[in-house]
C-alpha cells in the first residue's frame, strides 16, 4: 500500500472538482489546506469537529502513566498528555471494509 500525500489528494481532488466546477489547482490546494489548518485549530483549542460519514476528530486526554526507558530499564513517569484523535464514521467505515454479507442458512437433511 502506498500512502497518499496532500499533492496527490490535491490532484485527485482537483480531478472530481475540475469535471463539474471552474476551479483551479491552487483553489483546490487552498481549500484543502484552510480545512485542515481549521480542523487542527478547533481540535487545539479542545473541540470536536464532525464531518458526518466520514468521522471525527477530538481532543482525547491520556493519564499519567509509568513507563520504562527501552534501553536502561529504569522506571519513569510519563506525564498526562492531550493528544488529537479520529474516530471513523460509519460511512467511511462501510467504504473500507464493506459489511459482510449473511451466510445463508444451511438446509440439513430431515430424519
């Protein structure tokens, strides 16, 4: 699996958005652009941003915690944290693993 970069999404946006809208490359790039600066600001500031069928991103905080150094083994305090988080919609879920279709069931033989 090759991963995308935000070139290659601003090209396959722009190749949708292109066929039906008047907009340019740079447009495409700006949007994508101003939408993930607004998501990281609003997730910064301890919101949740929804993007129905698709998913959310939010804020989720992780508790203290003792840890070890790989190396020396020591014991160590891992302070509480706050770390952004996303949560697959169901959409976006169904998209990559579709649900699986009901077995039928089996016809046994009567006795």
């Amino acid at each position: 699996m090759i991963p995308m970069n935000k070139a290659e999404l601003v090209d396959a946006v722009f190749s949708r958005a292109h066929s039906t809208n008047n907009v340019t490359k740079k447009q495409v790039e700006a949007i994508i652009s101003a939408t993930v600066e607004e998501i990281m600001e609003a997730v910064a500031k301890g919101e949740k941003v929804t993007l129905v069928g698709f998913g959310a991103f939010e804020p989720r905080e992780r508790k203290a915690r003792e840890g070890r150094n790989p190396k020396t083994k020591e014991k160590m305090q891992i302070p509480a944290t706050t770390v952004p988080a996303f949560s697959a919609g169901k959409l976006f879920k169904e998209k990559v693993a579709p649900p699986a279709a009901p077995e039928p069931a089996a016809k046994g033989k009567k006795k």
